[in-house]
C-alpha cells in the first residue's frame, strides 16, 4: 500500500510513523509530507530512509491512504485534492469532524459507520477518545443522561514548542527571554485555557468534547459539561468523568463492562495505591481506567478516572486503527 503521512515531521505525525511500524501495517511505499523547508530532509521507517516530499508529489503519486496531521487549514485544502485522486484521507485536525457529510470515527465505537464512499475520514479530538471509549459500554447498558468532565492535558497536546517552552522554564528561562506559546509560564502552572475563549464562556477545546461526543455515540440528547485545563505534563492526558445514568447499575457491572471494552485497560485498587497516572501511560496504546466509585450526590451517578497517552490513542494510534478498519471492509488494499 501506498501511504502518505502529512506532517511526519511534527510529534503527531512522528507517532504515526511509528505506529504504522509497530503494526507491521501494509506499506509498501511511504511519502513523508511536510512543510517546504523540511522537504528533502530523511525520515527513517523500518529501518530505510525515505526523503520528505512536497504535498504535490505525494498526489503526483496516487498513494492509497493519506494521514494527515498538519493542522486545518493544510486539511481544508489538501484533503479535497488526496481525495481526487482515489486516496483515503484520514484527518487528525478539527477541520472535517463536524462536517455532516464527514464521518467521526473511533474504531472501537463506531466503526461500522464508515462506508465506502468515504474518503476524507476524522479523526477525533484526544481528549474526546480517551473519554468515549471507556464511558461508550457504559451509555449502552444504562443511558448517559449527563457528564460532567475536567481534562489535565499535556503540553505535548500543544506541540514541539510546547514542551521547549516547559523545558526552557525548567531550565530557570526568565518570562520573556524564550519562545513561549501559552499566554502564561506553564512549568510549576495550571492554564484552565485550551485554544481560543467563545462568548459562551466556554473554550473551543471543551466545545470539540460537546459536539464530538454527540455526534460519535449519536445522541444529541446527552448533557456534557466540560473544563479543559492544560498541566505540566509531558505522558498523557488525564480526566476526572462524572456520569449521571438514566438507568441503576451497579458498580461492579460498570467496571465489569469497562473491562471488557477493547482498549481500555482497567486500574483499579486504590488499597494498593493502583490507578492510572500518565507517567506511565506513555508510549501505550491503550486507555487507562481507575478511581471507579459511584457519585452519591444523584441517584444514578458514576465517577471514574482515565488516563492515555494523547500522541498516541488520542491521534496517531486512533488513526491508523481506522485505516486498519478501512482495510478489513476491503476499502484499501490489504
């Protein structure tokens, strides 16, 4: 198969070549894209050097499959152009997920909706993964009437220059004498800010957890209240999850059914100090579950806690697995 990764050089697109490897994913020639001042640079893959490419050779040369992590506006206008030319795009920024006519996929969840009339596929944001896979069994057996969430997301949601900037801090960097991306130092901080403020009061960010997680579990009657807060992390995401059910459970079953889901792995028994932490959910692939308790202030109410690695099941490892479904339902060449 033909693959391109557009953005290679970025930690995303890094992460994606490295789970293509892992997987031992059909390549069978590999188009590293970036910007023009990386073009010709070396990008190694399985143990072979490939050159960076212009996004215009790469559609020169018909790949299969194209994942793209490079931001929206390249997504907005090179998505359309893979895609003409016979090229399934799978897409890791905001630009297509709430496109009605784009499919919004977590393989785990939903992939049965992906058809083959579909060329431009979304991937979602991290943190609405990490948060849908564990919580999805859960709506299914009980009906998720309302969630409240507060994210801890790691610089290296941000990028490179996110974690330059954390590093300089640590460093002993003085604000003001290095490049800073965040409007505020972030080592030894909490920035309750992730992308740009809306007039509701709410951040983009949080909203992406609103409209994602309704159009995935495909009810709109859910009631989601998001915090997104950025931490001095560099492992993972992390997320306190409060549920309000439509329907009795138990706690066991819950935990029963979040066991049982694929890629979540469970962690839980706070006797031995057992739960999810991102230091060691770095470079996993899984989503980590613990801290399960039931919520005693409703009457039909669930906490839990969870923890990824964002660059991996929140992007890079998500994508790839939809390319992987793509393949199963014969849309891409095995």
């Amino acid at each position: 198969m033909k693959v391109a990764v557009v953005g290679a050089t970025g930690l995303v697109g890094t992460r994606m070549l490295e789970v293509l490897a892992e997987r031992n994913f059909p390549v069978t020639e590999l188009y590293p894209v970036a910007s023009a001042r990386s073009v010709g640079r070396k990008i190694l893959f399985k143990g072979k050097e490939y050159p960076v490419v212009s996004a215009e050779d790469a559609i020169a040369a018909r790949p299969d499959l194209a994942l793209f992590s490079a931001g929206g506006d390249t997504s907005r206008e090179l998505a359309p152009a893979f895609a003409e030319v016979g090229c399934r795009v799978v897409d890791n920024s905001s630009c297509w997920r709430m496109d009605p006519t784009k499919k919004l996929v977590v393989p785990e969840i939903n992939g049965d909706v992906l058809e083959e009339s579909d060329y431009i596929i979304a991937n979602p944001n991290c943190s609405t993964i990490q948060m849908l896979l564990p919580l999805a069994p859960l709506h299914k057996a009980y009906g998720i009437k309302r969630i409240v969430v507060s994210t801890y997301q790691s610089v290296t949601g941000t990028g490179y220059k996110a974690v330059d900037q954390m590093n300089a801090e640590r460093e002993g960097g003085k604000w003001g004498e290095y490049p800073a991306v965040y409007p505020y130092p972030i080592d030894q901080n909490i920035l309750p800010h992730i992308d740009s403020f809306l007039e509701s009061g709410y951040t983009k960010e949080e909203m992406k957890m609103v409209n994602e997680t309704h159009k995935i579990l495909r009810d709109e009657s859910i009631g989601v209240s998001p915090t997104t807060v950025r931490v001095p992390v560099q492992g993972g995401h992390s997320e306190s999850v409060n549920l309000e059910f439509k329907r009795d459970f138990t706690v066991e079953d819950a935990r029963r059914l979040m066991e049982e889901m694929p890629g979540v792995v469970v962690q839980d028994d706070p006797a031995n100090n057992v739960y999810p932490m991102p230091l060691f959910a770095w470079g996993k692939n899984e989503v980590f579950v613990g801290r399960i308790r039931r919520d005693p202030s409703v009457q039909y109410g669930l906490n839990f806690w969870c923890v990824a690695d964002n660059l991996r099941k929140g992007a890079a490892t998500n994508a790839v697995q939809i390319a992987e479904c793509l393949i199963s339902k014969g849309f891409l060449p095995r």
